[in-house]
C-alpha cells in the first residue's frame, strides 16, 4: 500500500464572475438571452501540486483570498477543479464550514445521524459511537434542542466530535476551531494529535501560525492562488512570518 493518502496533481481551479451591476433576475435574463453579460475568469488556485503522507498533520497557511477554502473543498470532492487531479486514498471527514452537512431544524441527537449518513455510517455503527460524540462535544444538556438554537462554538463542538469520531483515514479542518472557546480549542489539538499517532492524516487551515507550527510538521504557503513555497513547517512558518508581518 502506498504511503500518499492526499496527492494533488496541477489543480488549477476558475470562477466565472459577472463583471457588471445587475439589477435583479429579470435584467439578468433579459441580458443572458441577448449575450449582454461578460464574465471574466478568476483563478482561485493555480496548478497546485503537493502530497500528504499517512500520518501526517500538513498546514495551509495564506492571506483572506489567497485559495485555502477552496482548495481544501477540491480534496474534499465538494468543488470539481477546473484542470488537474486529487487521488485520495481513504475515508475521509471534512470540516470546512460551520453547520454544513446539518439540518438547523432539526436537534443534535438527530443530526448527529444525519451527518453520520452523509460521512457514509449506517444507524448502527452510529449507535456505537454515539455517547463518544456527546461526551466529547460536552453538549449533554443540550442533545435534544434544535441546533439553530446554537451557538457557532457549539455548532464547531458537534462537528468536529461527529468528524473524528468516525475515525477517518483524512481529517480536513478548515478554520473551525477558532469559534471553539480556550479550553476546547486545546482540547481539539490533544484529539488531532493523538489520531494522527493512530494513522489519521489531517489537512488544517488556521490563521494562527503557533498553531500551525505546534500542530504540523509540513505544509504550504498559498498566495493568490499559487503554491509559493512548501515543505518543513518551521521553516515554513518563519517564512510566513517574516513575509506577511
Ligand atoms: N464560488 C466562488 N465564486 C467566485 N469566486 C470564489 C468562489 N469561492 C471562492 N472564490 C474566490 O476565490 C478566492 C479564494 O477564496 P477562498 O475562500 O479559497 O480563500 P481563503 O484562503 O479560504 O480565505 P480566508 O482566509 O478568508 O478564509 C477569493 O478571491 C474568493 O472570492
Ligand atoms: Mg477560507
């Protein structure tokens, strides 16, 4: 079995944006059918290239813009790229925005098996994981509430506690943890940690570079959609650091 769990191959990825001010649906279509809207393409990430070995905790850092959402939604199958290849080779748990794969309606005991379906886990298999999730997303008093009654750090809470309960093969983390409070956050990074000691590869965003530094050991800088510089993450983030402060 090979060791590359995440190999992405030259993926370049194009939005097509509207160029000009349209006022409302019936002015677009009017000026669709009389070919009167120009877009122009924007190149959010740019033949992108990099791999993540089994057991390995890779960083993304970048600037607001510079392509790290999307890109983690492009490993994630979430977004197609326009050009290029991912290969992934296991299950895979993505955290990349707050609440998705939820039903706001619905509570936190239900969508805890909602999700679980999403993720690919039948009732049963939920079931056994169930009070490990609750336990560990301390949100025991309110397992019966609908979650658009939440807050965002709860909402991080149930998402990550249901993400690597699973126990995936990927984590993908883009953020999340930020809305966490103090105690949480370290909480989550114990938890990283110890799954990748287990074999779990992690692909995480973070604004906070000693996060970055203390959690990774490789990683990529991203700017404006292009992979500027990639490898060990302490040279990696003094780069960073040096570059953008
Ligand atoms: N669906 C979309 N349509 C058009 N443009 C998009 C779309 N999604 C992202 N973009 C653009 O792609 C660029 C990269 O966005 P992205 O969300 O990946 O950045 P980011 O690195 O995650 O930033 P942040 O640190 O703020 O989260 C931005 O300029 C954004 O406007
Ligand atoms: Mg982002």
């Amino acid at each position: 079995m090979s060791n590359i769990i995440i190999d992405v191959q030259d993926v370049s990825m194009c939005f097509n944006m509207t160029t000009e001010k349209i006022n409302g649906l019936k002015e677009f279509l009017i000026k669709r059918i009389k070919n009167q809207i120009s877009y122009t393409e924007f190149w959010a990430l740019k033949d992108i290239s990099f791999q993540v070995k089994r057991g390995e905790l890779f960083g993304v850092l970048g600037l607001n813009g510079a392509g790290k959402s999307t890109l983690l939604k492009t490993v994630a199958g979430v977004l197609k790229p326009t050009s290029g290849k991912i290969d992934i080779a296991g299950r895979m748990a993505p955290l990349i925005e707050l609440g998705a794969g939820f039903d706001a309606e619905l509570t936190a005991r239900e969508n805890i098996y909602l999700n679980g379906a999403i993720l690919g886990y039948s009732k049963k298999e939920m079931n056994l994981i169930f009070q490990e999730i609750v336990d560990f997303s301390e949100l025991v008093e309110f397992i019966d509430v609908p979650i658009k009654n939440y807050s965002s750090g709860m909402y991080a809470r149930l998402g990550f506690a249901i993400a690597t309960a699973t126990r995936p093969d990927i984590l993908i983390v883009d953020e999340i943890l930020s809305v966490g409070d103090f105690k949480f956050q370290q909480k989550c990074e114990l938890k990283i940690s110890d799954m990748v000691r287990q074999g779990t590869s992690v692909l995480l965003v973070s604004h906070s570079i000693d996060q970055i530094r203390n959690l990774c050991s490789k990683g990529i800088i991203l700017e404006k959609g292009s992979l500027i510089k990639q490898g060990n993450i302490e040279e990696l983030c003094d780069y960073y650091y040096s570059k953008y402060t």
